[in-house]
C-alpha cells in the first residue's frame, strides 16, 4: 500500500463489510467477489482494472437494491480514488 492508495483502500474496507453483509443471493455473491477484485486493482494501481471494476460495482449495487449507505461509501471511494489520481470512469461526464 503506498500514500496514494491509502485512503482509497481504507474507504474500500468500510464498504466491504456492508456489502458481505448482504450476501446470500448471486447478485450479491458477484458483488462482494467484484468489491474485493477492485481491492486488488487498487492495491496494484492498475488503472484499467480500477475502472472496470469501479462500473461493475456501482452496477451490481444498484441491481441489490441500491443501500444508501452502501452508495455513499461506494461514492466516497470515487471521489478518494479520483483525487489521488486514478481515473474512475470511461470517459468525461457530460459538461465536464
């Protein structure tokens, strides 16, 4: 783990809690396997897999249901990841 990725991973392990707590169906199953995947790709500053497992997970969070809490910290990790750098979408939103 290096300063950069710090944060970012500190915000990822608040989120992981949450959403293993749900586990039980294969949305959810998938979830936490794809949450723990873009743990690794943080952990290795791979910027591609970051981003495809970013959309993944903000995908499969709004299939479970889309938990508040979950989005919030899912969005925080975002912004940490963002912040230190590492590109978090596939392209530029729309007006930015």
């Amino acid at each position: 783990m290096s300063e950069r990725t710090a944060q970012s991973l500190a915000k990822l392990d608040e989120l992981l809690p949450r959403l293993t707590a749900a586990k039980g169906t294969p949305d959810a199953d998938r979830l936490v396997a794809e949450a723990e995947a873009l743990r690794r790709a943080i952990a290795a500053f791979h910027m591609e897999a970051i981003r495809f497992r970013m959309h993944a997970v903000d995908r499969l969070i709004k299939l479970t249901g889309d938990d508040v809490m979950s989005r919030q910290l899912f969005e925080e990790l975002r912004t940490t990841l963002e912040a230190a750098g590492f590109h978090t979408r596939s392209h530029a939103a729309p007006g930015s």
